[in-house]
C-alpha cells in the first residue's frame, strides 16, 4: 500500500491504471478507523479494482473546536489496518492541501435533509463542511463508486442528494452499520468513553432494536414507537438530543411507519461524548 | 453532429471515446451563437478529440426575470453553426433535466472575485447561479478541457477560483474576446441595440482602447487612465455601472498599473441592453 498526500501525487498514483479501464473506489474516512471503516473498505475491495481510502478529519465539518481538537488521530495504526483489508492507496492530505491559502468555495444544499436532525445539532456549517469536502474529495479521486456507512443516514442520504444535484458521476453505497456484540454502533467516538458510559450508550441501540421489534410485531404509530424507545434510552440514563422518526428518503417526520421505508434515528451525549445511531423501520408485508 | 438533451444521453455518447483514451472538451454557452462562441469551438477543435457545445440559457444566474425572458434563443441556427466549427455534440437539456423537482444544491464562491463589480452589479446570486451550473456542467461532461471567453473576464477568473478549490479535473482555457470590425466585443445581446444604440456601443471599446494607449506610452496611474477612459465614455453618452482597474489574479482595485497584470473592466447600460467589456493593461518592461 502507498501513501500519498497531494492532489497531484493521488491522481498521478491512480492514472495509469484508470487509463487501462480499471474501476476506482473511494472509501472516505476521518481516520481513527474501526471496523465499521474496515466493513467499507473490504466491500469496496470485493466491487472495484483500486481502493483508495482517505484519512483527512474534515475541520469545516465540526462545529465545535473542542471536539475537533479530541477527535483520535493515529494515522500509523490506520494504515496497518488498511493494508489488510487491502487498500491499494491511502491518501493523507494535511489540511493546507484540501483548504489552501485564498479557498473560498463552499457547497451547501438545502431543505429538511440538511436542516433537521444532525443539521439543527450541529448547526448549519455542519453539513456544509460535508457537502464541500466530500465533492472537493470525489474531485480528487473521480472513483466509480465511494462507501459511506449507514450508522451515519443523514450525511449517507445528503451524499446521495449531492451527487445527484451536481451531477457527480460517483454511485454511492451505503454499507450497514457494524456493531459491537452488545448492539453498539461502531464508532471512532466509542474509544473516548469511559467504562460506565461504555455501558449506558449500550441502551441506544436497545432502544433502535426495541422499536424493530414492535414495527416486526405490527405497530405502524410513531407516538407509539417513540414513546417505548425513549423509555428505553432513560432506562439507560440517555437523555437524547433527538430520537426521530422520519422518512428515509425526505427526513420529513413521519407519522407511522408504512410501505415507504422509515428511519428512526437517535443521538445523544454519553458523559462528553456525542454518539448517534439509528434503524430503518418498516412495517412487515401483512400490515402495509 | 448530435445534439442529446440528457444527461445519461450525453455521458453514453461520449464513453466509447472516453474509454479509448480521447480527450473531450467543453465549451459552454447559453446559445444565441455569434463568433466568440465559434472561436471558443474553433480552439477547442484544435486541442481535443471530442467537442461538446452545451447550450443552456441558465436561469440562476439571472437576477433578472425581464433579462432572462429576453435572452434570445434559437436552437436551429445555433446547431447549423456549431456544425459549421466541428462541434461533435451538442448538449441542450431542457431546465428541468438542469434543475429537477427536489434540486437543492449551491457551489458558492466568497471574496472579491465574485463579490466586486458583476457581483455587485447582478447580485450576489449571479456568480453563484454561474459556479453552480459551471460545476453540473463539468460534473456532466467530465471533460478534460473547457473554453471560456475572455469577455467575460470576471466569470472566467471565477470559474478558474472554482475548479481550483473543488478540484475539479478540468483545464480551464480562457480565450480572446473577439471584435467587431469597430472593435465592440462580441455578445448575444448586441442583436438588441438599435443603430442608434450600436453606434454609442462602440465607445465601451474605445475607452479601453484608449487606456492601452495610454499604458504602452508609460502611463501607469490608475486615476489618470479612468478619469481618460470615463471621459472618453462620456463622449458617447455612455454612463458606466461600473469602470474599473483591478488586479487580474484578485479582482481588488489596482492604483497602478505594474509588472502584475491588470484589468481594465467596464460595464454600461446602452437603452435597454447591458454590455460588458474589458482589456488586460501592462506596463510596457520599460517602465516597470
């Protein structure tokens, strides 16, 4: 596996073999990578002749300085874990190579699929900070096909819109969550939390799976859904920021869970750590 | 030649040659085709493989609604002339293939390059609507290189700003403004001047004419050239929105002109029809 850390040196690492026809694939990452990062990397190895992986933690993106300044960076340890899984390129820009002296551009789209949820908690910049580096990032590598992971819906749901509104010629794939044994989400963030939190952010997902099983069992009413998954989270001691139930496809809130597909979505703070999740929920076959 | 009208239609026609390793250029415009824009095909034809013309009058980019419903067009003529200069496909999408239900997405530029003199003048959605469809565009076509004219000089130098900053892998080709036999600069919107009007036109070129002189015989104040420029507008009862010396590369007012490049930039209202022109202005090495 080779590193590189230019524009230039990426596109010149990938010519060649684009040139013969070969299929590019993206895999963007924060870095800190888990297995949740590994799950894209080894599907985008089974789909696409080269993978690159990129590493870069987005400062536009993060709303709060403090949670930038914690977020793990431990690029030596990344790069092992990407070489077996088969990565072909890591790309490991410093932050003067994606935002040089004089950028100015920004991509930002709009309406309820960037406004609400991670949108309203992270404040605007939030989401404008994907959009721009995420475009900025399909630019570089032009891969065939880029892996995003569905533990993050929105921002999966706001790369598609982007891509479709600029015309991006990249096919995103979601790939589903990873989680621990316990039912906890994969996440950078987890390593930060201490034992006792480690066992209350358990109770996200108990809440996600407890609303599966009602959805499973034929309850179509979000109230209802959303009354018992919150009952769960404060069994845990998890007071969230949000716990939602919206359409998957518009994030509108919805109001039952129908043939349309439907996502319910938590996040909170576990001591001082911000983690979310979330499920799709739709109602069996003999309901709709 | 064909002309397509989708995007699917347009990336199908040109895989084959993409796949072979032919390189494509993109030459954009908003039809009503005069010679600048045949010259842009010309140069094009010469450096590429695959010329693509796209003609779209793109409604975000006019602040105007008045401005925008009488902006001419006129497919057939446009398709015959494009012909005529070797232009291989011809990309006229209807707006709703450009701009679908649901669009939501905004590329947008900040500082003076896109905030000073047409930004200013056109609003601050002008450049906006123009680096948002440039990047669909570009997006579409994925082509290697793309022409724009030298008229439009501040557009130019954003569309410049905009690949840089979203790394977009396409060369920008910015080609001479050409001329009337009475120097005006080429534009779709000359065919709107009465004679009345087209014979005051000319003294928009006159005037930068003049501040060439005027440079090449050592002149290097920016005061002296403008306050020589404005009176030579004013002769032809042309009152400027805008006459401008800025620095070529940031757009910011230039109080000489030097060894960097200038911009000698004006914008007026002739009757009912706004034309824009500008020369490049350097000192001749004696004087530097």
């Amino acid at each position: 596996m080779k590193t590189v850390r230019t524009v230039r040196d990426l596109r010149a690492a990938l010519s060649t073999q684009r040139s013969a026809g070969a299929s590019v694939a993206l895999v963007p990452t924060m870095g800190a990578l888990h297995d949740g990062h590994l799950e894209l990397a080894r599907r985008a190895r089974a789909e696409n002749d080269v993978v690159v992986m990129s590493v870069f933690v987005n400062p536009a993106q993060f709303d709060d300085p403090a949670d930038l300044a914690a977020y793990p960076r431990e690029e030596a340890a990344d790069a092992e874990l990407a070489v077996g899984v088969g990565v072909d390129l890591l790309f490991a820009p410093p932050a003067e190579e994606v935002y040089p002296p004089g950028f100015s551009a920004w991509v930002q789209l709009d309406g309820p699929i960037v406004l609400s949820l991670e949108g309203a908690q992270r404040g605007v910049g939030h989401f404008r900070g994907v959009t721009t580096v995420v475009t900025k990032l399909l630019g570089m590598a032009a891969p065939h096909r880029a892996y995003f992971g569905a533990k993050d819906a929105q921002q999966a749901r706001v790369v598609r819109a982007l891509v479709a509104d600029l015309n991006i010629d990249t096919e995103i794939v979601t790939v589903p969550t990873v989680r621990e044994p316990d039912g906890l989400a994969m996440s950078s963030r987890n390593r930060r939390l201490d034992p006792a939190e480690r066992a209350r952010a358990v109770g996200l997902f108990a809440a996600l799976r407890r609303a599966q099983q009602m959805t499973s069992g034929g309850e179509r009413r979000a109230e209802v859904i959303l009354v018992e998954a919150g009952r769960i989270l404060a069994e845990h001691r998890i007071a969230p920021e949000y716990l939602a139930l919206v359409d998957a496809d518009t994030f509108l809130p919805a109001g039952t869970v129908g043939a349309r597909s439907a996502l319910l979505l938590v996040a909170a703070q576990i001591g001082d750590t911000r983690l979310i999740d979330n499920v799709r929920l739709e109602a069996p076959p003999s309901v709709r």
